[in-house]
C-alpha cells in the first residue's frame, strides 16, 4: 500500500480509504435504501450492521494496510466502533465521520452545525459511537442555502471547528458540499478547513477548474468519493458492450488517482476480494487501455446525459 501526506495534517493516509457502506442484496448501499429517513436520524441503529462479513472485510482492509475508514450514517458508526473492538487494527488508523441529520439537505439551513452547543454535544454522542477519544477528521458538509440564509454562517464554522478542535473532540476539519464549486471554494478560501471531501470522476470532473487548485494552494489534502458514480459505471459498461467490469472498475480508479490534486479515493465494498482487487488496481499505472475502456463509455448516452447533469450540478450559481 503506497502512503501520502494529507495536506498540511502531519499525516500519512493510503491512498485507498474504506467506506463504511454495507450492502443489500441488490447490491443497493444498506439504511439508506432501506429507511432513508430513519437512515440519517441520530440514534437509529439498523439491525445487522458490523456482522461477520464485514468484519472479513474488515480484516482485509488491515491485511492491504488501509488506515483511512470513512463511515456516515450511525448504523456504520456504531459497528466500526464495535468491530474495532471485537478486531484491534495493527497500525494506527484515521475515522472521518459527520454530524448526523445536520449537513446536506438532512437539516434546512443547516442551522445546527452554526450552533456550537448542537454541534459539540454530536460530537460527544458520535464518539460514544465510535468508542474513541476523538473524532480524526469531521466532516461539514454545509449547502449554499446555509450561507445565504445567515451571512455569518461561515464565521460560525470556523469558530465552532476551532471551539472543538481546542477542546479535543475533532482533529482535523473536512469541507463537504452538495452545492457545488462556489460553495466549495468560499469553505477552502476560509482556512477553517484542513481537507476537501468531494464526488470525483471522469464524469464528474469539474472540480478541475477550481477547486483542486484552491484547495492544494491552501495546503489541503483532497480525499475523493464516488469513483464508480453510484454504480451508474456499470450500467454504462452494459450500454457499451463492456463485459471486461473488473478491468473498467480498476481503470475508473486509476483515473482518479492519476490527477493532479486528488490524494486518496474511498472505495465501499462489501467482499473482500473486491477491497484486494481495488489495492492492487492502485499498483498499476494509469494506462492506453484505461483510456480505451474510458473512451468507449464516453460515447454512450447514459454517460452524456451523467455527465451533463453532474457538470450542470457543480457549477450551479
């Protein structure tokens, strides 16, 4: 496993970090796609998390030397608390994690992140989920909305972020947003944030024109999700006659590896064999036949019509 520095953190991640998905039968991420309301509720546990597939997973993820492990909603916050007890890590790890109901579009206005007092006691109730002393890296992930609705929101942020930080509940700060580049570069031009969390992918791409730059020149590490789009990759492969899967999945990653500005991509999974093949996807360099492989799902219309929606998305004013 190849280790990087994360920006200005003192801290060296691999290159692949874990998601803290589990996974249907459908092959459909698990909470959300049961309850989705109940999925991003504080306190709501789903059966069945953090059993004994995962704690396979798990210990190939130490097997591969991962140390970065991603987890959002509480069912996976909860279980990976508990599976690191159950199973120690042989290295020292780093957990990113969110407040729960209040980033995104999970709480109007995202009003409580602004309040210290709210955000200090999820902190609190998160570590006592995760069963440690301190959050590694916090996600915030605010929308447009919450800078419109309260000009001083993102003053809040910053002092809220270096209340907590002081007091030792996080580390380390990650801005997140589904709002797109402005909302992006307004959170990275702060310096209240020590990474950017972002979807990235050839798809999905236009966090190039802006905010890589940004966020390097701040001397921010950038930790990248959605890889596959979803699993849209796969629907794309099937349109354009791809059979060879493992072949695009491994070139998919080494796209996003390979450019400028991203240090590390997050990969879910729920089989150990994929997590091993996603390792070692990463040993490779980027190649032609990557490209050829990209190159066809370029021409399908599921792609155009992706890509067009996402590009529309992310530079939404």
């Amino acid at each position: 496993m190849k280790y990087i520095p994360l920006g200005k953190t003192g801290i060296e991640i691999s290159v692949l970090g874990m998601g803290g998905h589990e996974y249907l039968p459908t092959g459909k991420s698990r909470g959300f796609n049961e309850d989705f309301s109940k999925s991003t509720t504080p306190g709501v546990i789903f059966d069945g998390f953090g059993n004994e597939n995962r704690l396979k997973v798990l210990k190939e993820s130490y097997d591969l030397g991962i140390n970065f492990y991603d987890v959002t909603q509480d069912s996976e916050k909860e279980a990976l608390g508990r599976n690191l007890k159950q199973m120690p890590p042989p290295r020292e790890i780093y957990i990113q994690t969110r407040p729960e109901g209040m980033v995104y579009t999970y709480d109007e206005n995202n009003v409580k992140m602004g309040n210290l007092e709210l955000l200090r006691a999820e902190a609190q109730r998160i570590l006592k989920l995760l069963q440690r002393d301190t959050i590694d890296f916090f996600n915030i992930a605010p929308m447009k909305c919450a800078f419109d609705n309260d000009p001083e929101y993102l003053e809040k942020l910053g002092r809220n972020i270096a209340a907590l930080k002081q007091e030792g509940l996080i580390r380390f700060a990650c801005a997140d947003t589904f709002s797109g580049e402005e909302t992006y570069l307004k959170m990275i031009e702060s310096g209240y944030f020590d990474v950017v969390y972002i979807n990235y992918n050839f798809a999905d791409y236009q966090a190039n024109r802006k905010v890589l730059k940004a966020a390097k020149e701040q001397g921010m590490g950038v930790v990248d999700r959605e890889a596959y789009m979803k699993g849209q990759l796969f629907h794309m492969a099937k349109e354009a006659g791809i059979t060879e899967t493992g072949a695009l999945a491994d070139a998919a990653l080494r796209w996003c590896l390979a450019q400028d500005g991203i240090d590390m991509v997050v990969y879910g999974t729920g089989k150990p064999h994929h997590l091993r093949s996603a390792a070692e996807a990463f040993d490779k360099p980027f190649t032609e036949a990557d490209q050829k492989l990209i190159g066809q799902i370029k021409t399908t219309k599921l792609y155009q019509e992706y890509e067009s929606a996402k590009t529309a998305e992310f530079l939404q004013k």
